[in-house]
C-alpha cells in the first residue's frame, strides 16, 4: 500500500524539499499552505503525477484551519503515514521594543502551537491504526538562547520539550515522534542571517537524511552530523564563557529591517 505524509509550510523551504524527496520515495503526498496555487504551480512544473498529491489551505496560527484542512486529508486521502509539522518563522526580537513582543506571539503561535495543531486531528485516528509518525521541526537555536533570537531559539527550545512530552504520552500506541534539529539550511528563512552558518547545507540534502531519519523511526536528530557536535558542545559550555562567546554576534533581524 502506498504510504501518505502530511507536511505544514510546503510552499518553501524544508517543507518543500521534504514534499519532493517524500514524493520521489513513492509517498502520496499531501502539502498545507495558506497560498494553494503557487504550489499547484510549483508540483506541476516538478512533473509530480496529479493522483499522487493534494493540496490544503490552512494557516497554522489558526488552530481551526489546520483541524479543516486535516479533515480534509483525511476524508480525501486517508490516514497519513507520517504528519510533519514544517511550518516555522525566524524573526529577530528586543524585548525593550512592545512591537517585538506581538512578533513573539506571532513565533509562538506558528512555531508551537501550530505543531501541536498540525498533530491534533491525527493523533487519535494513528493511535487506534497503531501506526504512525509525528515529526517535529526543531533547530540547533533550540539547545541555547543567542542575543537578539530570543523568540525564535524559545521557540525551537519549546518543539524540543514538546516532542519529548509527546513521545512519551503515547509509548506503546505504535505512534512514533521524531525531532529533527536542522543546523543551518540555505533556505528564505536563513539568507538574511548577519553571521557566519557553518556547515550551511542544501534543502534537499537536509531532505535526503531527513527522510531517513523518520522511516528509520529515530526520536531525535541533528542535521547534519557535525552540528550535532557543535551543539553537544554548546549544551555543555558554561555560562560565563557562552556569554562572552556570543555577546558580540550580529543579531537576527527584527521585523523592521534593523
């Protein structure tokens, strides 16, 4: 039988990559995005075969888009297989700026409460199936907090705890949760970053061991593999010399440009 993933922020990215590298494994693939043409569009030009994938609107910050468009998937495409919950933001933030704090709303409510959104309608179907994965998103930014990243480092720091806690709520219903911790990835979301991204991979080779991972049904992964050092490392490293380390590093950009 031909197996279904369910991926959130297919319209670039991670999400799209994982979309073409899932699709070329033989998946039935079902991509969520607020904007459905341009990625009808962009699976056309793929050459992907029209029987083989759908396309949901939802918006993952509004919790009752998701549930409709995984009803949706459900009705038209079955239980997946996989659901990947892609769909993230990165915006630079100051908390002595009040704008700042309604941008870090806007992280939270994408980054996590649009995962366990994405989640929701499928855990129940999965765990009475017996089978399934749940794969979350992460970041290396989630091991530390970096200056002027403070809502996007919570933010990954929270899917790390999260996926944990899921994992653990449904030990021995055959429903798997997978975290994966991207290191740098040449996607939108990085190219305007103001500091160096070493190892800095292509979307389709974070892809390539992405899917590996999850049919693997690995609990946790950074990639690539150097990056799990680094953040070895970086979990370990004590507080006074973090702070010294990174009080110089240029910041993520705020959603002013600065």
């Amino acid at each position: 039988m031909v197996k279904l993933v369910f991926v959130t922020g297919a319209s670039s990215g991670i999400g799209q990559a994982l979309c073409q590298r899932f699709y070329l494994a033989g998946y039935q693939v079902a991509l969520v995005t607020r904007h459905v043409e341009p990625v009808y569009t962009w699976a056309q030009s793929a050459g992907w075969s029209a029987h083989r994938y759908r396309v949901y609107a939802a918006d993952v910050a509004v919790p009752d888009t998701m549930v409709a468009a995984a009803r949706e998937c459900l009705a038209q495409q079955g239980i997946p297989d996989v659901v990947i919950a892609s769909a993230g933001i990165s915006i630079g933030v100051d908390t002595a700026i009040r704008q700042d704090i309604d941008v870090m709303a806007r992280v939270f409510a994408i980054n996590n409460v649009g995962m366990a959104a994405t989640f929701h309608p499928f855990v129940e179907s999965m765990r009475q199936r017996g089978s399934g994965s749940l794969v979350g998103i992460a970041s290396v930014n989630g091991i530390r907090g970096f200056p002027g990243h403070g809502a996007y480092c919570a933010s990954k720091a929270a899917v790390i705890s999260y996926c944990e806690s899921l994992r653990g709520e449904l030990r021995g219903a055959g429903v798997r949760v997978t975290t994966l911790c991207p290191g740098y990835i040449d996607t939108p979301l990085t190219r305007g970053n103001r500091y160096a991204m070493p190892f800095l991979m292509q979307p389709g080779d974070f892809a390539n061991r992405a899917l590996h991972a999850i049919e693997a049904g690995e609990s946790y992964r950074v990639i690539p593999w150097p990056m799990a050092i680094v953040a070895s490392l970086l979990r370990v490293l004590p507080n006074p010399i973090f702070d010294r380390l990174f009080a110089g590093r240029a910041r993520k950009r705020r959603i002013t440009g600065t």
